[in-house]
C-alpha cells in the first residue's frame, strides 16, 4: 500500500464514500486520519481511519477529467445522482427512502423542525391519520442531520413493541426498547461509568417506568435531540407522570407530542399539556388538529345509540341503587369527596353489567363488616399507572351510614338484586342479537376486566378473545394476531387495551357497552378501526340503558364534547406550511420514480458527459455541479445539486471554473437564509436547556422523591450534583459551539457530476 500524505480540507474516497479531512496525526509510516462524510450515505457522520490499511483515492482522482459516455449510460447515472438529491435544507432527506404512502400533511411537521418554525409540537390529528408515521419522519429526520443524535420515546407500555416495529419497517432505523430487565442485563456488561442509557441512539421506554425517581435519577446527565411523548392526554393531570414530563421536556431540542385527544373538555389540563417543554414560557407550542375532512377523507363514519330496554330485575336493581345512594346524601356526617366517589363507581358499575355491581356491593360489605382488606385495596402509591380496568378496591371501603345495621341490610339487598338481574341481562341480549345480525368481526369495549370476563361466558358462542390491561405484551401480540389471523370474529377489550390498536384491516364495528367516561375514551375505540386504509364505512353503537344512569352519562358527553369543539374552533393556520409541503410531496414522489426507472449503476470517479442532437439554434451545455456548504471548521453541512446553461462557445476549464463558482456564491446566499431561522430557534433553546439544568442543579428526579419513603442517604446521594451539572452543561455548550460554527457558513467543495451537449 503506499502511503498518501493528507491534509485538512482534502477530499478522499474510501470504502466507496466520499470524505474531507478534517485533521490528520502522523506516527512514522503509520497515521489517523479525521474525517467528515461528504456523501448521502455518510453526511454529518465524523470518524477516524488509520493509514495505511485503508485504501484511499486521493483527491487528484476524485476529480478525474470528464469521459463521454452513451445516452443509455448517462441517463441512468443522472437519475440515480438526482434521486439521492436535495434542493434546499428545509427540503426532507428522510422521507424518500421511507417505506410509506407520501400524504402532504404527515410532512407538514417535520417540515416546521426542519425549518425553525418550532421547537415543540403538538400533533393532535383524528385518530388513524398517522400520528406516528409523523414523529418517525422528525425522528429519521434528526437521525440523518446530526450525526451523534439522541432520540428518546415515551409510550405506553404496551406500545413500545409497535413503535419498534413501525420505525424498524418505514424508517430503517433500529430502536432499543429499555425497560428494568433491558437496563440491568445491558449493564452488567458496562464499565462503570458508562450510562446504559446513553449508548443507544434511539430508545424507547414507557412513561410507568421512567417516571421512577432511580430511573429519572440516571437521565440527569444526558439532553436529546427529539423527546416524543405518545398518548400524551395522560400528561394533562397533576401527577408523577407529568412531573416526569415536564421535567424530562426541559431537556431536549424538540419536543413532540402525539395524541388524537388532547383537549377533555378541561382547560386546566389542557394549559398543563401544552405547557410540557416549554422552558421560561418563551417556545410557543405548534399545534397540528387535522380531521379527515381536512386532509381530504372522506367521513367514513356512522355513529348510533341503541336504547336498551332494562328487565324487571335491572330495573329493581337500579331503583335499590338510588335509594340507597340518596340515603347516604341525606347524612350530613358523610357527605363529601368519598361518598361522591363511592357514588359514581357503584352507578357505572350497574351501568357496565349487574354481574359487576353485585361484585363491588359484595366487597364493600366484606371491607366494612368482615376487614378483608387485601393488598390491592390499599391507596395506590403514584408510582402507579391511573389507567386500570381493574374493579375498584379501597374507594369501596369509604365510610357508609351511621347505623352499621342499615347500611349492611341496604347492601345485602342490593347484592341480591344484582345476582338476579345478572342471571339476564338486557344489554348482553341486545348485543348477542346484534352480533348475530352484523355477521362480521366487532369489537366490544367496556370499562371493567370483570364485566368483559362476565360477557366473555355469556357469549361463548361466538368463541370471542379477550383483550385487557392485565395482559403482558407477548399475549397482547398473540390475541391481536388471533384476531388479525381471522380465528375468531369477536374481540372483547377494556380501555386500558385499546391505545395503539389497528384492527382497520379486519374489523369495522365497535360496540360501547356502556357509555365512555370522556370524549377522548370515544375517539380512542373507534379510532381502532376508523384509520387510514379503511376501505369500508365504520359503524359504532353505544348501548344506553333507558332510565339508568346511561342517560345522564350521555348528556355529559356531549356537553363534555361541545367544550371540546367549542376549545378548537379557532383555526390553526398552517396555510404557508400546507403548501410547502404539497410542493415537498411532489419532489419525494419524483426522487422515487428516478430512483426506480433504473438500476444504480457503478460509482464514477469521473464526471460523465453525452451529447444529444437537436436543432441548429440549441446548443451549448448543462452540467450539473454539486456543491457543498462548510462550516467555521470545514465540517461539511449541507450539499446539494445546481444545473448549470452555458451557452459559450468553446467551453474552456477557466470559464467553466468561473461560472461554477458564481453560481456556488448565489447558492450559498440561499443557504444562509434558509438555515437563518433554524440556527435562531436551536440556539435559544440551547442555551434555555444549559440554564435549566444549571437552575436545578440537574436534578430531574427531586421532584419525585416522597419524603419518609426513600433513605435520608439516598437524597444525600442524589444532591450530590456537581459532577452532573457540569457533564450535562458542558455538552450544551458543544452544540452551542456548533451552531455557532454554522453560523459562519461557506462554500465548500464543488464537483463536476455530469453533462450534456446539445449539438446541432
């Protein structure tokens, strides 16, 4: 091998990629050279060889003459060049490549990252229109711009599997999901002071898990480039979860937030969501709320009540039931949040199915006559999930009338009343005849594991699979995938089961047991199978028992549901923004037809030129130069691809030199602009990130510790910062420094790629 002498700002190529050289440490015959990637493959990508045992072109035959080539062969290299093209830098680099259907909406966010128009978005589209495929695109886009980039999802748990799937399948990227058993088996093989989660580019993780203060404890060092949030509506409360969001939103660069429900009718909680990531109040939040009709779907939708007539044992049950709840307002020494709670459980539980409101009445006669108080009747620690389908515990056990005597005899009563009524029930009748009648796959909702279990017996006919929190991801898999694999036509499911599902390909009717305890709980079940690639109309029942609190539930929901239409009824006017990326939509589409009109051909180190005849006045050339644009440093940033006319005639290589280089002066005039407002946004917020971390010392998990619960040393441990604070600041302020050599941006290399004469 013979050694080439290098230095910074050469051009090579080695392992058939393109690189600068960015700095180079000779040790005798041996030497390490620095390098950034010049190419598509390898842009933003900064590494090390070592010389001699790389073979390297040198930069003397990267720019090799010109050789003319037949049409068949030019065409096919300017179509392969062009395809990997991009014109501008606000233009996607991701999305060409990705294996989805180019709808101009879904670009339309990450187009406003690329851009600088925001640093925190929040996508709030009808459920099915690709909320996720949206985040992917920012996330492969980040992933393709900067070359060390962290990027960090936060799912349910249920989910994560689907989002590794989804970004594995359209993106190409590989993503880790970490959880107790991931993080401590990849430890074990980590030095100690590496960070198990600091080696991953790309992770994800539940918000159950991270919201833990030892977990919380272990990000305190680290910022991301893209923090994704999904199912973000369980953000909105004032709980340890949106503690951990807000505090984990503070550190990253882009701030993303997926949610088809994000408004409950409460505008509180709605500021609280809006309000994640939003460091001094100074990034205002970009919200995307399209509905079908505004991306251009047409409504596919019909929604009906079906008014149930309950049996004379039902209708006994809920007479007992009211009497006896108006019994316990009627004490004075017992009225307040307990009994309010006590009240609106028992009332849906006699809504959801008798068989599940004799099952609250007993354990309530067991909690305040016979002390079973198990395990899981305690107050529940917020470390907790809020999202159970669980039957109630503790809250059953509230203090009931003064005469223990009557309060047992009111629920020994109401207890018999419920087994009666249970042995038929109206709705299980109304909805096996409507199954019978559809003929087709549905699938059921209801709020309670043990109103599904008491369906799942009645109506074994139809041989119907359960889906339900309590299941652990590998059977949530296998009971989508029964269904999906068509071995049964009925799914039974709680609302604990239903984010993330797409059952759109099988299944088109959903069944609400009994009414939903929010707008948002709605939209999620029959967002299962209203989504894009539904090709037939969706129908959805809620079965509403007459004379029950069915009644007054649905005219909640409605209220509920017009303070909702009523918070976004003002227009999000992304007009601007719609039509640059229909503009974007059109140039991927024909960045894959050239891509696919032809085989690759063999990389050239040498520009290839044809000829074509055409009439006497057409002559002259276009050649097509790429040109690259540098930084204070040298560091290639961006490159792109200019069509050049020159009509003079002959075409000699100083005036070729010259006119290349105009037009790589107005380009980079171009650039600049361009870059200007994101280079504004991206520096705020990083130094808004050094200054957050500094306030709190880096703290992320302070907030979450519970005094009395955790050792005194432990906290003595955790406030122990100094090392933190400076590890975490002092990578704010490389990227600062970054973004400060971009500010100074240059031209670059240029190079010859092809040509064409025109000769008469």
């Amino acid at each position: 091998m013979v050694h080439i002498r290098l230095r910074p700002g050469d051009t090579v190529r080695i392992r058939d990629e393109r690189w600068r050289v960015a700095a180079e440490s000779s040790f005798g015959a041996t030497s390490i050279i620095e390098v950034d990637g010049c190419d598509a493959t390898n842009h933003g990508i900064r590494t090390r060889f070592l010389l001699p045992f790389e073979t390297v072109d040198s930069a003397a035959r990267l720019h090799a003459p010109p050789r003319f080539v037949t049409m068949d062969r030019w065409r096919r290299a300017a179509r392969s060049t062009l395809a990997g093209a991009v014109p501008r830098w606000t233009s996607l680099r991701a999305a060409a490549r990705a294996n989805l259907t180019v709808l101009p909406f879904q670009l339309e966010p990450a187009i406003a990252v690329a851009r600088g128009d925001a640093c925190r978005v929040l996508i709030a589209d009808d459920v099915g229109l690709g909320k996720t495929i949206q985040a992917g695109l920012i996330i492969a886009e980040t992933l393709l711009r900067t070359a060390d980039a962290r990027v960090l999802i936060i799912a349910p748990a249920g989910l994560r599997e689907q989002w590794r799937r989804e970004l594995q399948s359209r993106f190409h990227v590989r993503a880790e999901v970490l959880d107790a058993h991931h993080i401590a088996r990849i430890a074990a093989d980590l030095v100690a002071d590496v960070n198990p989660w600091s080696i991953h580019p790309l992770a994800i993780t539940s918000i159950d898990f991270i919201k833990r203060p030892e977990v919380m404890r272990s990000l305190e060092t680290l910022t991301w480039d893209v923090l994704v949030f999904d199912e973000a509506h369980a953000l909105a409360g004032r709980s340890d979860r949106a503690a951990a969001a807000g505090a984990l939103g503070c550190r990253a660069r882009v701030v993303v937030m997926l949610t088809a429900t994000p408004h409950s009718g409460d505008e509180e909680a709605f500021a609280r969501l809006a309000a994640v990531g939003d460091i001094g109040d100074v990034f205002p939040l970009m919200t995307f709320r399209r509905t079908r009709t505004d991306v251009g779907f047409p409504g596919n939708r019909r929604s009906s009540v079906l008014k149930v007539r309950p049996t004379t044992a039902e209708t006994a049950m809920h007479g007992a039931l009211h009497d006896y709840l108006q019994r316990l307002t009627d004490e004075t020494s017992v009225r307040g949040a307990g009994t309010s709670l006590l009240s609106s459980i028992l009332l849906r539980r006699a809504c959801s199915s008798a068989a599940s409101l004799a099952r609250s009445i007993e354990r309530r006669i067991a909690l305040l006559f016979n002390g079973a108080i198990s395990a899981q009747d305690q107050l529940t620690l917020p470390f907790a999930g809020t999202d159970s389908d669980d039957e109630p515990g503790f809250e059953l056990g509230v203090t009931g009338l003064r005469d223990g005597t009557e309060e047992r005899k009111w629920l020994e009563r109401l207890a018999a009343l419920a087994g009666t009524a249970a042995v038929r029930e109206s709705k299980v009748q109304v909805l096996r005849r409507l199954l019978r009648r559809i003929d087709e796959p549905a699938i059921v909702f209801t709020e309670y594991r043990d109103t599904l279990q008491h369906i799942c017996a009645e109506l074994e006919e139809f041989r119907p699979l359960m889906l339900h929190g309590g299941l652990s991801p590998h059977e949530r898999a296998d009971v989508i995938g029964r269904f999906n694999e068509r071995q049964t036509s009925l799914l039974l499911a709680t609302d604990a089961a239903s984010e993330g599902l797409n059952l759109h390909h099988r299944c088109r009717f959903v069944v609400n047991l009994e009414i939903p305890w929010t707008p948002l709980r709605q939209e999620q079940r029959i967002g299962r199978v209203d989504r894009i690639g539904q090709a037939r109309r969706v129908h959805t029942w809620t079965l509403v028992g007459v004379g029950t609190h069915d009644e007054v539930m649905a005219r909640q929901l409605c209220d509920r549901a017009r303070q909702i239409e009523t918070a976004f009824a003002r227009p999000f006017d992304h007009g601007e923004l719609r039509r640059a990326s229909q503009s974007e939509a059109a140039r991927i589409l024909t960045a894959r037809a050239l891509s696919t009109q032809a085989p690759l051909p063999a990389a050239s180190a040498s520009p290839l030129l044809t000829s074509v005849r055409r009439p006497h006045r057409d002559t002259g050339e276009i050649r097509a130069f790429q040109l690259s644009f540098a930084d204070a440093s040298g560091r290639v940033a961006f490159e792109t691809i200019v069509g050049v006319r020159i009509d003079i005639e002959p075409v000699d290589l100083e005036q070729d030199a010259n006119i290349a280089a105009a037009y790589h002066e107005q380009a980079l005039a171009s650039v600049a602009t361009e870059i200007a407002p994101w280079l504004e946004l991206s520096h705020r917020r990083e130094a808004a990130i050094a200054r957050s971390i500094d306030d709190d010392h880096a703290r992320l998990s302070a907030k979450m510790l519970q005094p009395g619960l955790f050792d005194r040393r432990a906290e003595r441990v955790a406030a122990a910062q100094a090392a933190c604070v400076n590890e975490a600041i002092a990578r704010s302020r490389d990227r600062v420094d970054a973004l400060d050599r971009l500010r100074q941006l240059g031209c670059g290399e240029r190079r010859l790629l092809f040509g064409i004469r025109f000769r008469p």
